[in-house]
C-alpha cells in the first residue's frame, strides 16, 4: 500500500511506501491526516493506524529545475494518451517534422498519435496532410509530470488533491461525459 506525502502547505510531494511513512511519522517528520483504521501495524509495544496521506511537520522546498528526460512513454503521457490529429486513442508516438526531413527528437516535435493516423501521415507534415494539431507541443511542466503515481490517484487521496489541481476530479469528469453519451 502506498501513501501520499503532502509538504507542510499541503502541496502534494511525493508518494512512498507505508514503512517509509510510519518511519516519518515515528521520527516526527509528519503527522497522519487520513489512515486505513481496518489494517493497523502492530508492534510489540505500539499499534498504530497504517497511514493512507501525511504531512510533512516542516515546509520542504519543492524541486526546481528537473528537467524531464524525453521518452516514448513520457510524450504518450504529456499528451494524454490522445492522438494528437484525431484525439482517438494514441498508442504511438510521432515526428511533427519527420525525421527524414532533420526533425529532431524533442518534445516540440514529438507528438503521441494512433496507429491509423502515424500510418496515413508517414514522412510527411501535418500541413501537407492537411492536418492540424491538437495543441502545441512542449516539454512536460515538471512539478506534475514527476509524480506518476497521481495520474490515477487512490480514492482516498482525493479530497487532499482537488485544492491542488492535480486532475483529481478526472472520475467525475468520466462518469458525467459516460452518462451523457
């Protein structure tokens, strides 16, 4: 079971494992803000609820300056999983400017796209297709893209990411498109 770590502004830092977490909690570097009271960790002399978020006693800077590392599963991610021509759903990743034409692999010209649409465009640009994409490609914003493990967050973590815009409201926006349709 993993557990969410919140910085002292209640900002979400990291997630770890739930014997990392009882360690922070132990050591006094964090308090428990939400645990899962139905499997408690015992001790010989303790019993504690097994922590679900924490919080951090003191404000830890966020990192600056990471840069993300450009990756196939990095653009597929950045983008979506959408196709960045059609919008349907991407499972491929392509050049803008094709490589055979001195496109270069970065993420202002790598764009995750469908099998279809990779197929049908093949070395050519968009404007010769007569194509438009989506959205400009650029590189990730840091302070998100690191935390893969919030792109499907845990039911519990929820309330303590809506303040923070990290997409937690992303099941209320499926249901609702789901019930629509």
């Amino acid at each position: 079971m993993k557990t969410l770590v919140l910085n002292a502004g209640y900002e979400p830092m990291s997630v770890v494992s739930f014997k990392r977490a009882v360690i922070l909690v132990l050591t006094g570097k964090a308090a428990v803000l939400q645990a899962d009271e139905a499997a408690p960790i015992r001790s010989a002399s303790v019993v504690l609820d097994r922590p679900s978020v924490i919080i951090l006693t003191r404000y830890v800077k966020p990192p600056r300056g990471r840069k993300v590392l450009l990756s196939r599963r990095g653009v597929l991610r950045r983008d979506g999983y959408l196709c960045a021509y059609c919008g349907g759903h991407a499972t491929t990743v392509d050049h803008v400017l094709p490589r055979s034409r001195g496109g270069a692999n970065s993420w202002t010209n790598l764009v995750a796209c469908c099998r279809s649409c990779n197929c049908d465009k093949s070395d050519r640009t968009p404007e010769e297709m007569g194509w438009r994409l989506r959205f400009t490609p650029a590189p990730p914003r840091v302070g998100r893209f690191w935390l893969r493990e919030l792109e499907e967050p845990v039911d519990e973590w929820r309330p303590f990411l809506v303040g923070s815009g990290w997409g937690a409201d992303t099941r209320k926006a499926t249901s609702a498109s789901a019930t629509a349709a």
